[in-house]
C-alpha cells in the first residue's frame, strides 16, 4: 500500500509494533490516520506477526466489545448461541493475545462503545503491543487519556500527522487516477484538499477520469457523502444569508467586498470561509465553495450568475467576471464589453475564458483583433487546426502591431505546439517581410533566432536592436539579451537584462503574456551556471509551487528547468519525477518549445539511475527531427553515452557527449555545452582527447565560479592529484553540485588507495558515502556506488557522534538498545570505521 510521503511516519510506527509499543496517532479528520494504520498492517502482516485489526467506528453498534467481536471469537471459544460474559473477556482476553505476540492495530479509538474502550486499558496494562488513531489526545474518554499520559506505568508515543505536502497529494490522487494528473486537475486538487489525503481521495473518486496524453483529466465533481459531511460541518456556524453570498461568490469566484452584503460576507470572513482585502472578496476554503456551486441545479446557477451580474454592472473593473456572468445566465452582452472582457482575459492568462466570450461572436465581428484573441486562445489550449486560419487573417490585416503578434502566435503554433520549428521559421519570415520597420520587427526576429536555433538551422546574425524608444521595443530587446546572456553569456549581464525587461513588461500589456516568465527563467539559469543554485532553486521552486496551484502555464516549463540543474547537482531521482511531470505539463500548455527536450531529459536522467533500456525507449517517442535541438542533443547523447559505457566502452561515451557539446558551444548553448563536455572528462580523464577538451573548458573558466571550479577538478583529474580533488569537491559541495562533488571524493579515495596513502583514502570514501546519504545524491559514473546510509542508520550515527549512549540513543528515538547496536555496526562497515570514536570524525564537516 503506498504511503504517499508518509514512509518516514510508517517506519517510525513499524519499529516501535515489533518492539512491542503502544502508540497513538493524531491527526485532523481525513489526514491520513487510517490509510497509515492499513499500511501499518500490511506491513506487520507480511513480516509475520500476528495482527488484529480494529475499527472504532464499529462501536456505532451499541453491542458491548462488537468491534473486538471476532478476536473474542477467536481466542475464547463457548457453545454456539452462548454469549462470552463481560468479566471473562476483561480477565481472560488480554492475557491470550499477549501470549501469541499479537500487534492490535485501532483506528478511531475514540469511536469505541464504552465495553471495548475499557478492555483497552486492560490490554494496555497488559503490556499488549498497540497502535491506535484518534483526532488527539484531547478525544479521548479520561480513563483512556489516562493511560496514554502512562498513569498506570506505561505512557504510549504520539504520532502527530500534519497535512501532506503538494507533490504527496498529487501522488496519492496519480494512484487514484491511475496516471499523473494533469496540470489543471493537479491545480484542482491540491488547492481543495489542501494537504488532507482523504479529501484528495474523495475529488478524484468524485470526478470522471480521463487520460490523456498530458495526464489525467478530471471531469464534473460529483458530491459524494464524505464530501457533504466535511462541508456540513465547516458550514454550522454560518447562517442563512451568508451562505447565499457564499454561493454568489462560489459562482463568481471573486467579487467586489460588498457582494451579498457586507454582514454576511464578514460572517463568512470570520468562520474562516473568504478572505477580504479593501474591495475584493474570494474564498478562502475552496472546497466549500465547490461543493456549494455543484449542489446548485442548473437554474439556481443561472440566477446566482445572473445575480452576479447585477451586482458587477457599471463596474469596469469587474467587466471580464460580469461578461461571464451575464452570458452563463443566457443575458445579452454588449459587444465592445464583451471585446475588453476578453482582453483582461487574455492578460489573466485565461484561454479559456476568451474562447467562451469570442467563440460565439467571431463571424459576426469582422476585426483581426479578434482573430488574434481568439486564435491566440485556442492554439493555447492546442486547438491548433482551428486556431492557424484565425491567426492567418490576424497576419494579413492593416495594423503592423497586430500582423506582429500573430507572426509570433503562429511561430509558437508551429514551432511550439506542432513541434515544426522549420515551419515556423518559413511562416514568421514571411509576416516579418511585410514589416518594414525594424523597430516595429523587432519581436518578430527575436522570434526566428529560437526557432532557428531549435530547428537546428544558423541563427544568422542577431537582429540589431533600434535604441529603444518604448516599454514593448525594451521589453523585447531585454528578453533577447536575458536569454543570450543566460545561455551563452555572463550571468551578471543577464541579470541585468532581466531587470530592465521585467520593469519594461509591467508598464505594457502590449508583449506577449509570457515574456516575464521567460525573463524570469533566464534568471533562474543565469544564477544557476554561477553557482547560486540554492538561492536560485529556492525562487523557481516557489514559482513552481504557485503555478501548480493555479494551473499556470508556466508549470511544465519549471518542472523542466528544475529537473535539468537537478540532473547536473548529480539529483537523479528528483530529476526524473521533475522531467516525467514537465513532459505532461508541456503536452498541456508550452510557449517555450521544451516539450522534446523534456522526453529527452527524462531519457537522460532514467539512464543515469541505470535503466539504459527504459531510456531508449523513451528517446523513441521523440519527433524525427528533434535533435537538430541542441537541447534535445545533448541529452540523447547522455543516453548514448550511458549505454556506451555500460558496455565498456566508455572512451567512445566520452567522444559522444564531446561531439554534442562542442555543437552546443558553437550554438550559443555554451553553459550547456561546457556541463556535457565536463561530463565526457569525468567519464574518460584517461582519452587521448582529454587534455584538448581541458582547454575547451578552460577557455571559459573566467566566465562564472562554476566553470572555474570545473576546470579546476578537472585538471586535477587529469593530473591524478587526489589532494586538489578532495580541495575541489569540498568547492563542489558548497556550489550544491553534490553528485560531481561525490564523484570528486570518490576519484580521490581511489588515487590516495593507490599511492598507500590508506587514511586519507579512508576519510574521502567516508565524506562520499554521507554527502550521498545526507543529499540523496548519485556519484555519476561508478560501476559500484558506495554503499549509502539509511534514514535510520543516518540518525542513530548523528547521536552517536554527539556521544551519547547507545540506552540513550535508544530513548531518544525509540528503539531497543540491540537495534540501536545492530545500526551503528552496518554504519562502522559502511563507513571503513572501527567504531564510534571515529564517528565524531567521520560526520564533523558534514553540513
């Protein structure tokens, strides 16, 4: 049964069963209690012990000790027809299942008839090993609550479960989808179960699912009764109006401060149900704001839409919501209104609203605006057929800065979301050739230097940039240099331009709604190829977090690019579940052309977790073209390399990821390329070519901290210098590249074992196996990586280092003293150590 995030929980409760504990676990209604204790089961189960499940809610029964019903069965055999009497089922019933070492497992304790809840104080007192699950400690009758507090000479542990995090509820409800979940039913879930299992549970069950190839969508909810209970009771303190404003503003989904009157909405404020800002209100617990808006019927829905309405005219500022509303209630809008709906729309990086506002009007309205609107929207929501047409006729209309956003929707049509970036760049010279001006071209050519790039054709020169004279020419011009700079340049100058993109961005709503996104991207690179990576994983993570929450079209992009730089920190693992989400993301919505490149990472980092087969395969479902990609290029070359080297023949590997990564160099991809060319060294120091290939490096070894501290490793390699590799990796470490920095302390370990040098070879395997241990990360390429600490093994080594006793250790984490022992002599092996002197040693300069 999977744990979804709770593995550490579940281990911890698995100890203290087989070590004949008693433990009690806490937690909200829905967070998790019941699955664990199932899990726990199975677990104890499959070991061998004897395990008896009870469930609380069976109590509901009023028979005395029902849900113990078939253990007494069991275990005090009478004639048919006779009932067990009370009092030989408290003396006689603990001392029985004490004997055959059974582990009870209750869920719901505090659910218990009166009878069952004192028989477990009498199994407790018996020294029966129990597991058992209540909302807290505070739920329990006093008797119970008692012998939890050990008043009886036995106080139980307390597991108290928190809610889930985001990336563990979308694995629990993937499971129930049988697919990962696609952006905007990911987006769906999470921010309605917000971290409670059993809600996210009961969402997917209620929801038709349908797979497709960017995940699993989910259709209408359908309300189920847990679903209604939980509701029912956030709902029991708010009164009749408020929770007819409730419906209004689940019907809406934001509104003006004053919608359903303002007591009503500071009733609803107060029960914690909306958040209200000076002139805005919006829910705040979206789970009851839909399972109100789904028990609406239609027609409720058409007055609570047409309410809203009322309620936004005149506003202009609520002119997008009111336009919704008023066509959902089957009300006239005006056309002009209904034109600056759809634009506010478009800005809010909603395609589908724009489809619903213009779809109905467009052969009416004879404007290329609208064709561009609407074409612009449908080739977002990849309804490409239907969207080229539209945006064809945007191109040929009379206005220049029309003709040039559609050019650019049909370069992202083509390049993006058909994969043909050779016929984006044919379709976007032609729009180009019909504007004159350069400055007014200026988009357009930015546009063509990546689709060039992606279909492996010459960039030709970079479009000159006219001095720039308004907020659209420097947000553009800006959005190149970030770019060029990030890949290809210095990262200071990149960080520079994306300032100044950035503030020319938000001062127009003239460039294209993902320009910030794009600058924002480069920075993330710029900082990462100079050695910021922590800072820099920490704000794309936080961008990555808001766009899976809010079904951004950004998600896939950022998945992608964390999972890239975790490949390179040597994070294979979370490489590859980063890149497995970032290519259905990119399936869903894409505006950078990153969806080969993501199959291709996703190819790479399953090679380097040793499953070359599984990888080969992937790189099969790429287009034909793809690698005239660099991007693309360069992982399939990894691929290749893997599988070189796993049969034998690395030089070849080596000559591999060379080839590619000079051709990225020479395609203006030269962080990239310089990162595959390191790789080639560290696959094959001893190639002829090695020596040529340092200096390819070293030539850019002034450009970032990062390439510096390459070149250093890996002219230490070369020179088999073990003492500048051990000074390297440490470097390594501190830039949070740990998978080279373990790679480095390895090398080392085995140059010092050849030169005698035993101790200091015996120090560098040991910071090899814990920095692997502590970061989860992999020391690319060994045949046979050291041996890695588990979680367990990992703490009791910590409090062993600190000098403590083995009684104590046992204490503190709640285990027996021999378990603690068996631990510490798998960590001794592990770690060439005699034993915990050495300990304080061995894990001093760990972080």
């Amino acid at each position: 049964m999977p744990t979804f995030g709770r593995d550490e929980e579940l281990q911890w409760l698995r100890t203290h069963a087989l070590e004949g504990r008693a433990v009690l676990v806490t937690g909200a209604a829905g967070v998790g209690r019941t699955h664990l204790l199932g899990a726990l089961a199975e677990q104890l189960a499959r070991a061998g012990a004897p395990v008896g499940r009870i469930s609380g809610g069976d109590g509901a029964s009023a028979v005395p000790f029902a849900p113990f019903a078939p253990l007494v069965v069991e275990h005090l055999p009478h004639a048919a027809g006779e009932q067990v009497p009370d009092l030989e089922v408290f003396g006689r019933l603990p001392g029985r299942l004490v004997a055959t070492g059974h582990v009870l497992v209750i869920d719901d304790l505090h659910l218990l008839d009166t009878a069952s809840q004192v028989l477990v104080a009498h199994l407790a007192r018996a020294g029966l090993t129990l597991v058992a699950s209540a909302p807290g400690r505070g739920t329990l009758p006093s008797a119970l609550r008692d012998e939890v507090d050990g008043a009886t000479g036995r106080r139980w542990s307390i597991l108290a479960l928190e809610s889930l995090t985001d990336d563990s509820v979308l694995a629990l409800a993937a499971e129930e989808a049988g697919d990962e979940l696609a952006a905007p039913a990911g987006a769906f879930v999470v921010t309605h179960a917000e971290g409670n299992p059993r809600v996210a549970t009961e969402l997917v069950r209620g929801c038709e699912v349908r797979l497709t190839s960017y995940g699993a969508e989910l259709g209408d909810l359908e309300v189920s009764p847990v679903l209604d209970e939980l509701v029912d009771a956030r709902l029991e303190q708010v009164g009749d109006e408020a929770r007819r404003a409730l419906d209004l503003l689940a019907t809406a989904g934001r509104a003006p401060r004053d919608l359903g009157g303002s007591a009503a909405v500071d009733e609803l404020a107060e029960a914690g149900l909306v958040e209200v800002d000076d002139t805005t209100v919006r829910p705040a617990d979206l789970l009851v704001a839909r399972v109100r808006r789904t028990r609406l019927t239609p027609r409720a829905r058409r007055a609570a839409a047409r309410d809203v309405a009322e309620a936004m005219a005149s506003r202009r500022e609520w002119s997008h919501v009111e336009c919704l509303m008023r066509q959902r209630a089957g009300l006239p809008v005006d056309a002009a209104r209904r034109l600056q709906a759809a634009e506010r729309a478009a800005a809010a990086h909603r395609p589908e609203d724009v489809v619903e506002l213009l779809r109905p009007v467009v052969d009416e309205v004879v404007s290329p605006h609208v064709d561009l609107m609407l074409g612009s929207a449908l080739s977002a929501l990849e309804h490409t057929d239907e969207a080229e047409p539209l945006l064809e006729r945007a191109a040929a209309g009379p206005e220049v800065p029309t003709r040039v956003r559609a050019g650019q929707e049909l370069g992202l049509l083509h390049a993006v979301r058909r994969m043909d970036p050779a016929a984006a760049v044919v379709r976007v010279e032609k729009v180009a050739d019909t504007v004159p001006d350069p400055e007014a071209r200026l988009p357009l050519e930015v546009d063509l230097v990546k689709w060039r790039l992606m279909a492996g054709q010459p960039p030709a020169a970079l479009p000159d940039v006219p001095d720039p004279s308004d907020h659209v020419a420097r947000a553009t011009s800006a959005l190149l240099g970030a770019m060029v700079a990030a890949l290809d340049g210095e990262p200071e100058v990149a960080r520079r331009e994306v300032a100044i993109g950035l503030s020319a961005a938000a001062a127009t709503d003239a460039v294209p709604p993902h320009t910030g996104d794009l600058l924002r991207l480069s920075a993330y690179l710029a900082d990462s190829f100079d050695g910021r990576l922590t800072d820099a994983e920490r704000r794309a993570q936080a961008l990555r977090r808001r766009a899976a929450r809010t079904a951004h079209p950004s998600l896939g992009m950022w998945e992608y690019a964390v999972a890239e730089m975790s490949l390179h920190a040597g994070q294979f693992r979370r490489a590859r579940v980063l890149a497995s989400r970032a290519v259905r993301h990119l399936a869903w919505r894409d505006f950078t052309g990153l969806r080969p490149s993501a199959t291709a990472l996703l190819a790479a980092a399953v090679a380097r977790q040793g499953r070359p087969s599984r990888a080969a395969a992937l790189l099969e479902e790429l287009p034909p073209d793809a690698t005239a990609d660099v991007k693309v290029a360069l992982h399939v070359a990894r691929v290749e390399a893997e599988q070189l080297a796993r049969a034998g023949d690395a030089t070849a590997g080596a000559d591999r990821l060379a080839e590619v990564a000079m051709r990225a160099i020479a395609e203006s991809h030269r962080h990239l390329g310089l990162l595959a060319l390191d790789e080639s060294l560290i696959l094959s120091p001893g190639h002829p070519r090695a020596p040529a290939r340092l200096e390819v490096l070293a030539s850019a070894e002034d450009l970032t901290p990062v390439l510096h501290l390459l070149t250093e490793r890996a002219r230490a390699l070369l020179a088999r210098d073990a003492d500048r590799l051990v000074s390297c990796a440490e470097q390594l470490l501190d830039l949070g590249l740990v998978g080279r920095a373990a790679h480095a302390f390895t090398a080392a370990s085995d140059l010092l074992q050849e030169s005698g040098r035993r101790d200091g070879s015996a120090r560098a395997h040991r910071r090899a196996v814990l920095l692997m241990t502590e970061t989860r990360g992999a020391a690319w390429p060994l045949p046979s990586p050291p041996p890695v600490l588990s979680a367990r093994e990992f703490d009791v080594a910590r409090l062993a280092a600190s000098r403590l006793r083995s009684k104590e250790i046992a204490e503190q984490v709640g285990l027996s003293v021999r378990t603690v022992d068996n631990h510490l002599a798998r960590v001794y092996r592990k770690l060439g150590i005699a034993g915990r002197d050495e300990l304080a040693e061995a894990l001093a300069d760990l972080s």
